[in-house]
C-alpha cells in the first residue's frame, strides 16, 4: 500500500494547526475551516451566511478579513514558535455573495530573525479573486504545543 | 434654552448613520456600538468579551479590524453616497485584553471623484493605541436613505 | 532557421517599453535598463552606484523605489493605455550594497476596469530578496504610441 | 534681547539633522533641503524640476518617495539611535508639475521598543494634498554624532 511521506516540519504544523483551530471561537463562529497546513503554509474554507452579509446580500469585509487574517495566522504560526501580526494590508477585490464558497491559501514570501512576510489569495467557486492580503508576522515567545 | 446647532450635513450623516447600524449583523453581533457620526467622520465603541479572544485573553484581530472597518465605512458613507472598502492597511500596536473597552474613531484624510481616504485609530479605555487603519474608498451608485 | 513567435500583446508591449524608457530621465539618471517587458510583466536591471548609497555604502531607499515603480509602471503600462500609480506599499529586506546589481520583476496579479495590482521583486545578484512591493494602478486617457 | 527655548531633544535632533543631510547625496541630488527636525518630527522642502520629469511635465513618483522617505528617515533617526525603513505605503493624491514647490512634513504617530510609525504628507505651493506615506522604522544599532 502506497504511503504518504510528510516531513517532520509538515506533521508539525499539521499538529499545531489542530491545536489553534480548537482554541480560535471566532473562526468557529464564522464556520472557517482549516483545510490544509504546511510548514509556512494554509488553506482555509468558508461558505458565506446571511449573517455576515449586509443588505445587499454581501459579505462583510471584516468577516473576509477574519479568513485571511486566520490563514495567515496559521501559515505564521506553523513552526510552533508563536508569532502576531504586525500589520495587515487587504485589498478587497470582487464581493462575496451569500452562498458563495470562499477558499483562503497563505504562503510564505519572506522569512529571516521574528519576521515574517506572508500573502492570501481569497477565491470563490468559480476561481474569482475575492481579496488578497499582504501581512507582517513578528515572532513573540512560547510554543503552541509540546515537541518531544 | 440652549440649543446644539447641527449642519445639514451631519444631520444627514446621523440619518445615515442609524440607518446603517441597523443593516449590520455583524457589527451587532461583535456589540460594535455607534457613539456619534458626522460628515466624513465617525466614533464607535466595543468591549472585548470571551467570544473574541483566543486563549490568551487577547482580541482576535479579525474583530479589531472589523470595527476599523466598520468605522471607516460609516465615515466614507456619511455622505449618504455608497462607497465600499477598496484597501484597508492595519496595524497593531497593543493587544486588546477581555474585559477593554475599546473606541474607534475615523477620520476624512483626502477626498476627490469617487475616491476617499480614511484614516482610523483604536484606543484602549487608558488612551493607548490597539490599532491604527488607512484606508481607501471607492463610490459605488445608489444611497442609503431618501433625501427630502 | 527557428523563429520566436511573439504575440501581438506582447510585440505591442515592447513598442511600449521602448518609448517610455526614452522618455524617463530619472530612470536613465540611476541606470535603470529595461531588460525585458511583455502584456502585464517587465524586467529591469540596475547597479548600485556609490551616488545612490548613504555613509554605509547602502542604496538610498529612494532609489529602490523608483525602480520597483518604474518597473511596476512599464508592467500597467504595457496595454498602451496610459495607467498612473495610485498607490504603491514597499518591504525592504534586505540592504543592497554599493555594487550589487539588483533585478527588478514585476508581474500583474489583478486586473479589472480602470484598476490593476501589480507585485514586484528586487533581488541582489545571489537571489536574496532585497525589497517587494504591491501597487495600485489607475488608468487615466491617452495611449503612449500610435496603433496602426 | 528673546531667546528661542529648545529642548535638549530638540537641538539633539537638530544635530543630527545636519549630520545626516550632508551624508546624503540622493537627497542633495534632488535639492531636497531641511527646512526643520524636531524629536520625531521633520519638515523638508523641493522644487519640480525639468530632470525629475516625464514627458507630461509631471514629477516622478520615485522623486516624490525619495523625499517622504528621507523626511520619515530624519524623523525616525532624530533621537540619534540609528534606523531603518522596514515598510513605506505611499498614496499618489495629485501630480506634482515642473515649478510647484513641495513640502514634506512627518509625525510620529507610534512608538515602542525597536518599532515606529511615522506620516509623512506632501503638500504643493497651494497647500493641496500631493502624496501621503506611512511608514514603519526599525532601530537598528550605532548613533548618527557623539552625544557629550
């Protein structure tokens, strides 16, 4: 039977992003879900609800925001070394509708000494760009679990 | 008896404001309170509970931005002109702790043709800074409410 | 004899690129050459000059963005519809020393209507990250050469 | 005979102002000058040139960073601690043309431990909004003169 190889670096984000999704209530609350994790790297899911949109049936940019800033949070904090965010910069691209399937997939572009530069695409079903962010991680102290 | 002069502008603005607070699930739902509005400006306030921090006591930043955002888009719309989000730049600065009472308040930098530029700053209930947002507007069609 | 096929976008691109650089004294003042431009992308190359370096023989910041916008604004550009640049948000990474040769790339990640984002990478001669920015183009009116 | 009072951080910063205008040969190319420094504070000033040009007579965005950029960096560098620019967000208001006289102001707006951030507006001869900045420094280690 054919195997799976993951790196030990993979198996560990896999591990620390179980441990942080238990404990993030406000990515509960919007139903995002944690897809995939990789040593610097995430994918998040999310269908848009009536309760995140306004008026016109669209999505709040703060709840989009959420998804990427948790992707990214993921995507940073994938080592086991906690880290923060720094800054957040968000462009908002095409809205998202309710029912729509939103994807969200971080990855590292630069990484040296407690900081961190990462990028999210948001995407729909149909492969639409919903938003792209660009953010700034600084590494803090602690771990999110224990390493043996 | 004295009485509070108001320009027609910020009557407008107040109009529009209670309007929109009331079209905002997800404002609600975070207890994002509007405190006052006016042409091109705005002051909200939250207190930071259970439900929005992670395991540390600390605000979620998808929540703090929520409010930034919302801030902004009360502002940018107070001209009962509707404008969404094109880019938001965030940057934290201190964490939100359960329990703060936190006050955003955004303000007009620059404003020709379509475009707007806002800038918010989120300030704990000892006066430091959370959070400070720049962020730019785009003029959409339509109004929120009828003009006489 | 193989030939290299070029398409129309990217014939029209070069045509471009070749009467902006003539028209751009400041790059021409760094030694900013354009190496390579095609529909939505562009190349550039520069060395870095003890005239653009500060006491620590470090390239001026000044300097590094004026090539990643130039090279961001022959990329928008490159349509033959004159874009201009909104807004432009830089990273610097890492110092660039008197001597390097820096390489500047920049590729289009979206574009709608009168907007576009464009990303750019400046990387030294051994491929280390020296900065990246993400920029916001808006077309304005006019063509840079005559269509037949 | 009334004599200015200025703060011992103050003539600090005005020190190293001078100290680092005349080892800056980017700026002096531009004939970008001080006009004043404070601690965290900077005014500087420049004329649109023919050679800062396109072919619209319009000045070049990367002549327009160059000054923000140095007028944020003596702001950022006032304290006599040494910095550096991490990240810069620049906003294109209105075209600077050939003649128009511009002025650069900067403010601190945050500081804490190694990080700062700083505004930074360009206003032309009628007091019209050119460009404004946001930028993020970060102390590195040396000192700009020797403090007694």
């Amino acid at each position: 039977m054919a195997e799976t190889i993951v790196s030990a670096a993979d198996a560990l984000a896999a591990r620390v992003g179980e441990n942080m999704i238990a404990k993030s209530p406000v990515l509960q609350h919007w139903g995002i879900e944690l897809v995939a994790i990789s040593a610097g790297a995430c994918e998040m899911c999310m269908t848009i609800r009536d309760d995140m949109s306004n008026l016109h049936r669209q999505c709040h940019g703060g709840v989009l925001f959420t998804m990427a800033d948790g992707c990214f949070g993921f995507a940073s904090n994938s080592y086991n070394e906690r880290t923060v965010a720094a800054s957040c910069d968000i462009n908002f691209l095409k809205p998202a509708e309710v029912g729509d399937v939103v994807t969200a997939r971080s990855v590292e572009v630069w990484k040296r000494g407690r900081s961190g530069l990462y990028d999210v695409t948001l995407t729909n079903q149909n492969g639409d760009k919903v938003a792209i962010m660009r953010a700034h991680s600084r590494k803090t102290t602690g771990n999110h679990i224990d390493q043996v």
